[in-house]
C-alpha cells in the first residue's frame, strides 16, 4: 500500500471527476489520501470530502501565502476543528518568500500559531517552506525549545541544511513528484543522508505532476511514481520503499486509522 501524505482534493481541478481520482488512486494502490486545508474558510469542504471517503483524512490550516488575506488565525480557532476522527495534521504553514505575497510578519505570526496548536494537540505540523530556509529553521528550533512537536516538511525542495535542521529536530521529510524531474538532482542529493524510516511520499496534486505526467494534472494514483524514484535514489526495491512510507505516514499521523483489508 502507498499513502498520498499531502493532496488537495477540493480544488476546482477535481470537481467534476473526484469519484474517478479516489477509483484511480485505489486502483494503482494508494490506500489512504490526506487532503491538505489551505485556508480556514475551505475547511467545511476539506473536512466534507474526507467524510465521504473511506480512508481519506484531512488537515486544518492556513498557507503561507493566505496567511495575511484575513485576520491571523488563533491556536484555539485551530484546535477547535481537530475534534473530528478525520482531521489528523495542523497546516499547512509555514514560510513563502518566493512571491512575497504576505508580510513576512504575518506569515511568521501564523506559523507560529499553528505549532501552538500542534504542541497542545499532539497532532503533527503540515511545514510548507520556500525560499526561507534559515527563518524555518530558527522558528522550528526556537520553537522547540519552548516545547516539543511532530511535523514534516512538505514537498522537499529546499537544501540539505534544512534537511539535516529538521531531522535532527525529530521532523519527517517529504518527497513530490518533483523529485522525478531531471532537474532536481540537487534535491536527490539533499537528502541522501535521511534516513529512510524519516521519509513520506505525496502529490501535492493537482499540481506538480512527476514524470511521465508533467504539464498535466496531477492526482494521487501518480504517487507511484514519486515512490519509484525515491526507491531507486535510496537504492531498495519500490516495494520496500512503499511499505516504508507507509509506515512513517501511521508513525508520524497516528491518528489516522491503517485499512484492514
């Protein structure tokens, strides 16, 4: 079984053929889908899709680049939508410097809002990082300090400092499927050093789809192929590589439920 640990599936992109992309995904043997909140007013529907499905969960949070359209959210408006069995991770948040679409203070506020309602919940922090490498790191460690909290680093394409920063702080890294692109050999290289019970594997669909797909639409049966890569990057059979992931995913979400069958 594979997991598809972070994916969007209330955007517009899968409006008409969700049923068909959940079919899809169980079909290619992806057997649990987290579905990530990006902004506190999409929650409902975020939380409704997961309700639908069996074997789909989803996150409570607000990205970066939503973090300043609306005043801050609280750590207490967060833990309040955590109360349902299928909300299983805070985020996502974090840090984006790459479009500088919101004051750098404010995204700074909310990530820090959102490890506070991590830290009181137990559940793990969904870290969303572009070009901000070194404040991630000073927030996440002085954060710690304040006390300790789980997460992962989405959608890895940042450097093996951060890499090596988050894994010594307990953190899990997670690999796109940008990671397929011929390009992204500095991401290959960057976390040769991770160990491997540290690594999860997602889409981030509808975007970002590996190769073969490029250019089109993503969606969470092309985890595969995310899953071949890092196999072959790590240098252990696709098999163990999903059964790997797999096993982070329940270690660090252990909230969500393993299917039985």
């Amino acid at each position: 079984m594979l997991v598809d640990s972070h994916c969007h599936l209330n955007f517009p992109d899968f409006k008409d053929d969700l049923d068909g992309v959940v079919e899809r995904a169980r079909t290619a043997g992806v057997g649990v889908m987290q579905t990530i909140c990006t902004e506190m007013s999409e929650f409902d529907e975020v939380h409704g899709i997961a309700e639908r499905y069996e074997g789909i969960y989803c996150s409570v949070g607000v990205h970066p680049n939503d973090s300043g359209e609306q005043k801050i959210v609280t750590a207490e408006e967060l833990i309040a939508k955590t109360l349902s069995a299928k909300v299983i991770g805070i985020g996502e948040t974090g840090l984006d410097y790459h479009y500088e679409r919101t004051d750098r203070v404010l995204q700074k506020q909310s990530f820090q809002a959102h490890i506070e309602a991590a830290r009181a919940t137990g559940l793990p922090i969904i870290v969303h990082t572009r070009d901000a490498d070194e404040d991630t790191i000073q927030i996440l460690s002085s954060e710690m300090k304040k006390g300790a909290f789980k997460g992962v680093i989405h959608c890895f394409t940042s450097s093996k400092l951060l890499a090596d920063q988050c894994v010594a702080m307990g953190f899990y890294i997670s690999l796109s499927g940008i990671i397929t692109f011929k390009n992204a050999g500095m991401i290959r290289d960057a976390i040769a050093d991770v160990p491997l019970d540290r690594l999860l594997v997602e889409t981030d669909s509808p975007y970002l789809a590996p190769i073969p797909y490029r250019g089109k639409r993503n969606e969470p049966s092309y985890v595969v192929h995310t899953n071949k890569m890092l196999a072959e990057t790590k240098g252990i059979s696709e098999a163990d590589c999903a059964k790997i992931t797999t096993d982070n995913f329940f270690r660090l979400f252990d909230k969500a439920k393993r299917p039985t069958a």
